[in-house]
C-alpha cells in the first residue's frame, strides 16, 4: 500500500493547505489587508494560540479545537473575526506559530 501511495503521489511541494508556504500567504495577505505590520500580526496568532484568544487592533482571533499541547495533528485551527464578520477561519501549521522569527525579521 506504501508503495502505491509513493507511486501516485506528485513530485514537489505539496499544494494547497498542506503547504506552510499557503498558510505564510494567507497571513501575510490578512494583515496587509487590515494594516498591520506582520510582526505583530503573527505575535497575536501565537498569542490566540497559546491562551485560547487575542486580539490584533479590531480583529479578534479565536483558537478552535484543543489546547496547543493536545494538538497531535501538528496543525491548530484559528477563527479571525472583525466585529461580528468572520475574515477568515484556517488551519495553520503550529511550527509557524511556536518560532515565527524563523521568517520574520
């Protein structure tokens, strides 16, 4: 069965929500739409990660799911919201979360 999924499978970089470089954009295109520096953007989103919720100027972020340690999947769903309108409500990979300085600089 292995072997049949190496077979079928694509070469390169995954597509789609499998892919850490979609979930950069997604945040990377948020915050240019709202103004924010992408700093401190993502400074909220690992905030909202790690105590449930946060706030980044109007946009309030929401963790959906688990606590950060229970998240075995290695993914964390996040609802942003601007008042009562949902922005957007994605999973993000949480490695993007636990060391954002990695690409921010």
């Amino acid at each position: 069965m292995y072997e049949r999924f190496k077979r079928d499978r694509p070469r390169g970089r995954p597509t789609g929500r499998f892919n850490v470089y979609h979930d950069l954009r997604s945040i990377a295109t948020i915050a240019e739409q709202y103004g924010f520096p992408l700093k401190q953007f993502v400074a909220a989103l690992a905030d909202a990660w790690r105590h449930q919720n946060s706030q980044c100027g109007l946009l309030k972020i929401q963790r959906r799911g688990h606590a950060p340690a229970l998240a075995s999947s290695g993914e964390v769903t996040l609802l942003i919201t601007d008042s009562e309108q949902v922005v957007s409500q994605f999973s993000i990979n949480v490695s993007i979360l636990r060391n954002p300085s990695y690409y921010i600089h």
